[in-house]
C-alpha cells in the first residue's frame, strides 16, 4: 500500500476504498465513488463556512497561524513592510518576484498614468445621496467601471487583463477620495502625478485651496506600511467571493465590486471601527481591569482579539503597534493607545485569553491610527479595499490560468419537502391545512 493514501472502510456495507493524499489533503471527488448502490450519488463532503476545504492552489500569500508567520510570494512581510514600497508589494504579488528597477519605475509610471476618472464615473457618484457610506460608493462605483471598459471582459487575454489591473490599482485610491468629498461636500479633486501613491491619496483627500496638500513623510510612509499589511491574505471571504465570482468569467469590476461588498460587512472589514468604539467605551486605562472582566463573563468581545487563523500574535499587529509609535511622534499620542497598551498587558498575562489563544489581530492597533492620522472612521473599510485591490487581482489572475478552475459551484444538502402536486389557490390555507 503506497504511504500516501488513506484507507476507508465504509461500515454501510464493509467497502474498503484507498485514495490518494496529497499536499496533505484528499480529493473531495474521490470520495464520490464510496456508494451504497449503483444509483447511490455518491459520498460528499459538508463543510460550511469552509471550514476545512481548500478551494484552490495559490503561490501567492502563506499564513502559518500558529507560529504567527505572513509572507508574500515567500518575503516575511516584517521585511516588506520595512524595507518595501506598496507598489513594489503590488508587482511581487501580481507577478512572483520583486521588480528590478527599471521594472519598479516603469509600473509606477503606468499604475500613476491610470488614477484618472473617466468624467462619467464623477457623475455617477454625484447621484448618491449626501450621507451615503463610503464603502457602499466604492462598490458601487467600482462596479460602474465595468460599464465603462466593456473590452475588460475578454478576461483569457493576458494583455487586456494587465491593463485591467493598472487600472483598477490606479483608479480605486481616485474612486475612495471622491466618495470622501462627497460625503464632506467638498468639491473632488484630480490626481496629482507628481505625487507617491499614499500622497496623490492624501492630496485627493485632504487638499483645500492650496495648491497642493503636502502629506507629512512619516505619515505618508506610515500609510504605505498599512497598504503593505493589508494587500492580501490569502483565501479571506473577500477572496473567495472575487474568486467565486470570477470563475463565471465576469469582468474583474464586477467580482472586485464583490469582493469588496464582502468587505464591507462587520465579520471582516469593519472590526478596526469596532475597536474604536470599545476604547471609547472604556474611556481610561483605569477602567481595563473591569472592562475585562465583564468580557470574561461572557459580555461582549475584546474586539481587535483572536483571529479564525493566527493562534499566536498576529505579525501585522506588530508592525502597526511600531509603525503607529512613528505617527503620534508627528501627531501626538492618541489618547486611546494608553488604554489599548492597557488592555493588551493585562490581556496577554490573563488565563481566559492565555488559554484561548487570544492575541491582538490587525485591527487593534489600525484604527487608532487611521484616527491618528486624520482619517473618519467611516473610511476605515475603504482604506483596507484600496491595497486589498491588488490581492484579489492577483488571485484573480492565478484562477483565470489556474487549468484546474472551472466554475465555482458548491453541492447542499437538500432539506425541504418531497416532490407534490402543486395546489390551486381555492384549496391553499385552512383547507389544505385541514387535508
Ligand atoms: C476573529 C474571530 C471572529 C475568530 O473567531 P473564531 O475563530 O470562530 O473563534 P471562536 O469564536 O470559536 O472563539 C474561541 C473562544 O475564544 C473566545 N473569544 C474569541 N474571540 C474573543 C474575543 N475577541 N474576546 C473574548 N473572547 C473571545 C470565544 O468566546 C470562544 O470561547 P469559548 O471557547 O469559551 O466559547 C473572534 O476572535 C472575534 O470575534 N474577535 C473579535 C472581532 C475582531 O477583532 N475581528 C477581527 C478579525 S481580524
């Protein structure tokens, strides 16, 4: 019997089967032979919420969530984010390998060359309502793109597909800036090619009547280092819904207006807005201790604690807790670090957390320095999407050449009621009930 196979012996009828391991897992559709009758279906697997299933083969990001290792195409993303650039991140994640430098200043050239709007898309987002929610406006703007570059659907031509990427890395920072002035009812501003990435954003943010809004260095590159830790994160909902999406051939707007909508929702985007309410809530370091405690009790969660992967200190938390020690020397401390600094000391000596693997994730530390930074903390969802872009892009491409992929199409288990005879509407209610 070769070592890399499993036995199973199926009790229903003492059917032995051995199928193949591989990479540490077996093939969901070897298990379709193990029948009971030749009209039996076949066995499957149930697994929801995936659980336990990969969906894919992917060279792109690795997450040991134990050990507490990221890394990007094989880069511990402590040194990427230290010594890197987001858009040097950007080509490594699309493309397998950092860039030479000519390669590095010519895709800056192109992603800068592709931060314009087509006018329309201004005019589409005029049309929402003055308080509409950032985030509902980049997915829904991002999805109007795909009205205005209809050739993105042609998605098995390698070329087409690039420019699609340059674009939407270009235009997502132009789209997220405009739905900020929209909801400040300031009046948008264009990109600036002279600028960086994070500063050509900060300009379209923040610029009033000066000619040009000049971001702090530090802040700058502060912004740069967040884009680099959230770029990708392998098979997140959000991937996996511009994954499932994009495995019927739609155009890269519209499974990236998915993936985004995935986003946007509590469970996944949004804890970093969460973390800021909590600390609010707490409102000084002396009250950590009952605060704690009360979530011990089963009332509520120490929001920014315990990831579904890392069972260790999240390595992006890290970072940011050093990174954000750089913005507050330009900014001044932000009041709520003290409680959070509070809350991670007792927390990580507790037994409850201790016994529960329970560390600070990514976003503990990110939105008290969004806030920091000057950012609403309505744009905290949208600030992950910008860089998030070039993750679901590149998972994007590896499916599309991924021979194995076809359409994404999960089996149920079906729980309603046996086939019947359909009843007219003089017969339905009380009498049927009565039958
Ligand atoms: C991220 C998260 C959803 C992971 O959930 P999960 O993998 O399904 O983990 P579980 O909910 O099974 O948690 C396991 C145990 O730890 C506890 N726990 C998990 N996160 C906790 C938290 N932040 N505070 C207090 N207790 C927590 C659970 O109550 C559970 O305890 P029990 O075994 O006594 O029932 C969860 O840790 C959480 O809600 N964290 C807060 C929100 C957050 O920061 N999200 C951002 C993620 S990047």
């Amino acid at each position: 019997m070769p070592q890399n196979t499993l036995t199973i012996t199926d009790n229903r009828n003492n059917q032995t089967y051995t199928v193949p391991i591989e990479d540490g897992t077996i093939r969901a559709m070897d298990l379709r032979q193990i029948k009971t009758s030749p009209e039996d279906f076949g066995l499957m697997t149930y697994d929801p919420a995936f659980m336990n299933t990969a969906s894919c083969r992917s060279a792109i990001t690795f997450i040991d969530g134990d050990k507490g290792i990221l890394r990007y195409r094989g880069y511990p993303i402590e040194q990427l984010a230290e010594r890197s650039t987001f858009l040097e991140v950007a080509y490594l994640l699309l493309f397998g390998d950092l860039p030479t430098e000519p390669e590095l200043k010519s895709w800056v050239f192109e992603i800068t060359h592709h931060t314009m709007l087509h006018e329309s898309t201004k005019k589409f987002m005029e049309g929402f309502h003055y308080d509409a929610h950032p985030m509902a406006m980049l997915v829904s703007t991002v999805a109007a793109l795909s009205s205005i570059y209809p050739e993105a659907r042609n998605v098995h031509d390698a070329g087409n597909r690039l420019l699609q990427i340059k674009r939407l890395i270009g235009k997502v920072p132009s789209i997220a800036a405009m739905s900020y002035r929209h909801n400040m009812g300031l009046p948008y501003v264009y990109p600036d090619n002279d600028l960086s990435y994070t500063e050509n954003f900060m300009n379209m943010l923040w610029k009033k009547v000066e000619p040009k809004y000049v971001a702090h260095r530090a802040i700058s590159r502060a912004l740069d280092i967040l884009f680099i830790l959230h770029a990708d994160h392998e098979q997140n909902c959000g991937t996996n819904a511009m994954r499932s999406v994009s495995s019927a051939q739609t155009d890269p707007y519209l499974s990236m207006a998915s993936a985004a909508a995935a986003l946007a929702g509590p469970l996944h985007g949004g804890a970093n807005e969460e973390v800021l309410k909590m600390l609010d809530e707490i409102g000084s370091k002396d009250n950590v201790p009952a605060y704690i405690k009360k979530v011990k009790e089963g009332h509520g969660k120490l929001m920014g604690f315990g990831h579904r992967i890392y069972k260790n200190y999240d390595p992006r938390a890290k970072i940011i807790k050093w990174s954000a020690e750089q913005v507050f020397q330009v900014t001044g401390r932000n009041a709520k670090l003290d409680i959070a600094l509070e809350l991670e000391r007792i927390a990580l000596e507790d037994e409850y957390f201790v016994k529960r693997k329970l560390y600070p994730n990514v976003d503990f530390y990110s939105g008290i320095m969004y806030q920091a930074m000057g950012f609403r903390p309505e744009m905290f969802t949208v600030l992950f999407a910008i860089p998030r872009t070039v993750g679901w892009l590149a998972q994007w491409q590896e499916l599309i050449t991924d021979p194995e992929q076809k359409i994404a199409r999960p089996r149920q288990i079906y729980t309603g009621s046996e086939v019947r005879e359909f009843v007219p509407m003089a017969k339905r209610g009380a009498v049927v009930a009565a039958d």
